[in-house]
C-alpha cells in the first residue's frame, strides 16, 4: 500500500491551488483544442453531422486562407479590431474613475448607482433600432453598441473592487495626515488597479462578443459584415472561420493583458497573487 506522501505526489495536478510545470500548462491547453479539433473531423464522416451546417476543419481552413488572401479579409479584421479597442478605451475612460469614485466615497455611490445599475440591466442590443436613427449606418452606431455593452459592466466591477480596499491602509493614512484627494491617489487608487486591470480584461472579452451583433446590422465591413454575406450563400465554412478568428484575436488580446498585467504589477507575481 502507498504510503501518504507518495498518494499526494500521484495526485499533485489535483491539489488545491498548486502550481504545475510551465510545460504542462502549454501541453494541457494544447491538449484542449487537440481534443476539440479531433472530435469535430471525425463529426462529418462519423455522420454526427450535416457537411453543409458543420463543414470540417479542413474545409474551414481552406475558406479562411480564401479570404485573407483573395478577399480582402485582413481589412475586415482590422476594422474589427478598431472597433472594439476604441470603444473599449472610451468605455474605460469613463468606467474606472467612475468606479473608483463610487467605491471610495458613499455620497458618489449614493448617486450613480441607481442610474448605473438600471443601465446596467438593459440588453445592449435592445439600442440598435435608435441608434441607427441617431447616427445612421456609419461606424457611431457600432462604436456606441460596444460602448453601451461594456461601461456599466466595467463601472460595477471597478467599484466593487475598490470597496475591497484594506480598510487599515486607508486609516494608516488617514493617521499620517493624508487627506482625502491624498489618499484616493497615493493609497487608494494604487491599492485597486491590479484588480481594475483584470476587471478590463474580464470586460474586454465582453467587447467581443456584442462585436458581431453590432456589425451585422447596416454595415459592409467588418468580420460580422463579412460573416452575414456568407450567410446569404450559405457559405457556411466562412462563418466558422469568422468566429475562428474573433477567437483567436480574443486570445491574443486576453494574453496581452495578462502580459500588461504581470508587468505593470510585478510585485504580485513575487507573493503568488
């Protein structure tokens, strides 16, 4: 019989909030998508599915090579990207203060949350038919879908979070004379960012999701644009490399944060946080 020691050695990957080897962080997420990608090419021989709602990958792969090289379809992948970064940076211009604002002081609570918390409940896409006749069919009424979509989110989670600030740092300084606009800056605000950065990558995935929703209304560019023309053809392996590529752009943007994150706040990598 194993003794004790060898039992939770056999079981390490399975321990509570133990870290694993990088090498088998990458190995097990590769594993993922091997596992993913396996399963759907043996869909259509298998006869699990219809070839012309679910193509393979192959196919896909094919139709996506198509497009960025025939059609144009780097274009669109930019327009997207813009689309979603600019909206997302007007979103967290107005979302951070303002979560931080309502998160330190009751009285700015008091007012915004009521106004912030209705918005918040709202479904984004329920704007589209008035957006469309304050802006028209240019870009003002994408940008401003994603906007909508993220900033109450975004508001909410900053403030939040910054109730979460120790309360003994806040008296500490409060004992060293610090005043209020002090210790907002210089013990606050500090305090609150590594998590207002993991709040904006949590938001960012937000962003890509209602990117589609605001692209396939009135808009001829665009990765959504480009997925609802393939629509109209039943073009089905280009609507699966569309979201193969929104995919994979929220993966990379999702690792740039973390990146920007261990970056600006290295001192929580060093205590495991």
């Amino acid at each position: 019989m194993p003794k004790p020691d060898q039992r939770r050695r056999g079981w390490r990957w399975f321990d509570y909030k133990k870290p694993i080897p990088l090498h088998w962080v990458i190995m097990l997420g590769i594993a993922a998508w091997v596992i993913f990608f396996a399963i759907w090419g043996l869909a259509v021989p298998m006869g699990w599915v219809t070839p012309l709602l679910v193509p393979p990958p192959q196919k896909v792969l094919v139709a996506l090579w198509v497009l960025l090289t025939e059609r144009n379809f780097l274009d669109d992948i930019g327009v997207s990207v813009y689309r979603v970064m600019f909206s997302f940076a007007m979103a967290s211009l107005v979302a951070v203060p303002l979560g931080i604002a309502m998160g330190a002081f009751k009285s700015v609570e008091a007012f915004f949350n009521p106004f912030v918390s209705a918005w918040r409940y709202l479904p984004a896409p329920s704007f589209i038919p008035i957006l469309l006749m304050w802006f028209g069919t240019g870009d003002m009424p994408k940008l401003a879908l994603l906007f909508i979509g993220v900033v109450w989110f975004l508001t909410t989670l900053v403030m939040d979070h910054t109730r979460g600030v120790r309360t003994e740092l806040i008296e500490t300084a409060l004992t060293l004379g610090g005043n209020r606009m002090q210790i907002l800056w210089t013990v606050v605000v500090p305090a609150v960012m590594p998590n207002v950065v993991i709040a904006m990558r949590q938001m960012l995935a937000m962003s890509w999701t209602y990117l589609v929703i605001a692209e396939i209304v009135a808009s001829s560019n665009g990765i959504g644009a480009m997925m609802m023309r393939a629509r109209r053809f039943l073009h089905t392996d280009e609507i699966i490399a569309g979201i193969l590529v929104i995919g994979i752009l929220g993966l990379l943007f999702d690792y740039l944060f973390r990146i920007a994150h261990r970056l600006l706040f290295p001192y929580l990598e060093e205590h495991g946080r």
